[in-house]
C-alpha cells in the first residue's frame, strides 16, 4: 500500500497526516489572475511572466495568497503541478525553466525580465544626462526605498529630479511594486 500522498487526485485508499514538497517559483503576473488558477509562461519566450493562456499550463497562482486578485506586474510564488520536477532536494529542477543553474548563480535583486533591457538603457540614459552611472542612481533609488534617504553628491543634482516614468522602468528591472506614495524624487544637492 503506498501511502505517499498524491496531490491533483481523490483519495482511494486510507491516508494518514503527512507534510509534502511543493516545488514554487517566484514569477510576475502578465495579467490580473486569481490565487488558484492554472498558468504557465507567456509564449514569447518570457520566462518570467506568466498567464492563464499560455500554450503550456504548469502550474497554479500561490491558492493561500488572501488577496482576491493578483494584479499584471506583481510577483507572487507559482505552485508546480505535481509530479512534474525533475529532481528535489529543496532545490528542482524543472524543464520549463532556461538555465537554472546560472540563474541560481545571480544575486536576487540582479533577476531582471527578459525585456528590461529598454528600460536599463532608459536609467542608463538618464543617469548619464546628469552626470551619474546605471548604478549609482539604482542604488540611490534602493536606499530611498529602503530609508527615504536621499542621494547627494556635490551640486550634480541640482535641478534634477527623478520622474514617475523612472519608477515604472524600476519596477520591470527590479521585478517589484513601487507604491504611488513611494515614489518620489530621491535626488538632492548640498548647497
């Protein structure tokens, strides 16, 4: 008698308590879902982004998240179906996710969607027209999130001022909601 339970079927035999391994995944919503529903990655090569319509279902949205909806852009834990990794050691593998090891090997804030890459060229740009780096205005942007400190450096800033449209690229590059009362301009002068 196998007693292993066997998550995605009806029970046909008895069972006793037991604690299972769910294989979960952080990902972002490429549409409003609800928690439970079926989704898998978006079919342009996006492994990141997941929808309710994509060609390949592998799993559902987090069933125990308390919010009635999860809304496009937000990051959330996918659930796998059952069954479906390759390995487990609290560590899996699973065909539908590119390069997992490399991916490992990233620092956690250095996740970025495929595609950000307009949006890195758009801070890159902009840091540069005053005078500063891609990260030293990220960092400076990380900092005000995390303190309302503000980044100073001489009298660079003077004059500048970070623009609503910053915190949308920020929020694809760093696969993160910034809250309309976060946002702000984070750049001052010391004079």
């Amino acid at each position: 008698m196998d007693r292993v339970p066997k998550l995605g079927q009806l029970i046909t035999e008895d069972q006793y308590r037991d604690a299972v391994h769910i294989a979960v995944a952080p990902v972002v919503a490429g549409m409003t879902l609800k928690p439970g529903a079926h989704i898998g990655f978006t079919d342009n090569g996006d492994a990141y982004t997941v929808v309710t319509n994509a060609k390949k279902l592998i799993g559902i949205v987090d069933p125990f998240l308390h919010e009635k909806a999860v809304y496009e852009g937000d990051r959330f834990y996918m659930f796998l179906y059952p069954n479906t990794i390759n390995s487990l050691r609290h560590e899996w593998t699973h065909p539908e996710f590119e390069k997992e090891d490399d991916l490992a090997k990233l620092e956690p804030t250095l996740y970025k969607l495929k595609g950000a890459v307009a949006e890195e060229k758009w801070v890159t740009d902009f840091a540069e027209n005053m005078g500063s780096t891609y990260e030293e205005i990220m960092a400076g942007a990380d900092e005000y999130l995390a303190s309302g400190d503000y980044l100073v450096r001489g009298g660079t800033f003077e004059g500048y001022h970070i623009p609503d449209e910053f915190w949308d690229k920020y929020e694809v590059i760093k696969r993160t909601k910034v809250l309309n009362d976060e946002r702000g301009s984070f750049l001052s002068c010391s004079c």
